[in-house]
C-alpha cells in the first residue's frame, strides 16, 4: 500500500505520518489498514536512508510517548499507547535490511504464490557440511579457525544484503515478473541460515 499523505482529522493538514500531526499536535485515529511505510512517513521502497529514518522516528517517539498524555482523557492515553507500539513495531522492522526485506516482499507478494522454502542449488548441502565444521570446531575450541568461519558466514550474509535493493528496483521495473519476488524469497531464505550459523559462532573476545 503506498503512502497516500492523507489528511489530519482535525485541521486537515497534510499528515508525514498516519499517526500524527505535526501542524496542530494532534493524534490520529489509528487506520484498520496500513504499513508500516505509512506509519514512518515513507514511500513504499526498500531504499531508506538510515538517518532519516532515526530522525523521523525519535520525532514521532517524542509527540506519541504515553508519558506526555498522563491527564489527557482515557480514550487518549489508549490512542497514544497503541501509537506508540505500532511506532516501536516499524521502526524496529523498517531499521534493519533483512527484516525491511522480508516485510516489503510480503507487502508486495500478496497476489502471488511464492516457494517459502526455496534455496539456491546446493546451498542446502553446504549448509550441513559447515554445521559439521562448526561442530568439530566448537568442540575442539580453536579461536582462529571460528574466528576465520564467522567472518566468511558474515561476508556471505552482507553479499546477500547486498543483493536486495537491485533486486527490488528491479522489481519496480518489471512488476510482472513473479520470478524477480521468488528469488528475493530465496535469498531471505539462504540468509536465514547464514544467520543461524553465526548465532552459534561465540564472539570474538
């Protein structure tokens, strides 16, 4: 759903985000339907730049803390509680490049049947054979190696990071094409992986 820069319910101002406004400090009623693009103030697109979302964020997290409506009427310190957490949500999601990922493939996939399980040709394969490796070397406690296999897990996964914001102008390029969406799903899916062999990996010290 893009955002459509509605108006405020109470001086019809132009709204930044779906949940406040700026012009006369008021909150708004709280929309059945909308993403979270629209809760920021964002067009819909994987591309964020990530200091204008900080700065939209801890605007919004100022006016929509419950703490500013303690002896506002209850039906306002709901409002304002549940703005808050859609806030938190977001911004939570909307911050990281895999999480943006997933939730705008799954903003943009509604009309299409996607395999959620899909992996590239024989990563499955590589994949057990490193979690035997990583096995052997957290038994064996050897630092240097761990140390060499996390940073080829963590090269691995931003290669992947790397790919999403071609893939999704791409996929604005080319809407018709189901196959663009499928691979994003399967690069989501080959990082998740690369994600939990490094959970395992211990930190440096």
């Amino acid at each position: 759903m893009a955002f459509d820069q509605p108006a405020c319910h109470t001086c019809e101002s132009t709204l930044v985000s779906r949940l406040f406004c700026f012009s006369c400090n008021a909150l708004q009623p709280v929309p059945r339907e909308m993403d979270f693009f629209e809760v920021l103030g964002f067009p819909v697109s994987f591309e964020l730049e990530s200091t204008d979302l900080e700065e939209r964020y801890q605007e919004l997290s100022l006016e929509l803390h419950p703490d500013f409506y303690g002896l506002a009427p209850e039906a306002e310190k709901l409002l304002s509680e549940t703005a808050s957490a859609i806030l938190n949500t977001a911004y939570k999601t909307l911050r990281e490049p895999t999480l943006r990922a997933g939730y705008l493939l799954h903003l943009q996939a509604t009309k299409q049947k996607l395999d959620e399980r899909s992996l590239p040709e024989g990563f499955l394969a590589e994949m057990f054979f490193l979690q035997e490796e990583l096995d052997e070397l957290l038994g064996s406690g050897n630092a240097v190696d761990l140390s060499a296999m996390r940073e080829d897990m963590q090269n691995r996964k931003k290669d992947i990071e790397a790919d999403y914001a071609p893939l999704f102008k791409k996929h604005e390029e080319q809407p018709e094409d189901s196959g663009i969406l499928q691979q994003l799903q399967t690069h989501l899916n080959a990082e998740r992986y690369l994600r939990r062999l490094l959970e395992r990996i211990p930190a440096a010290d």
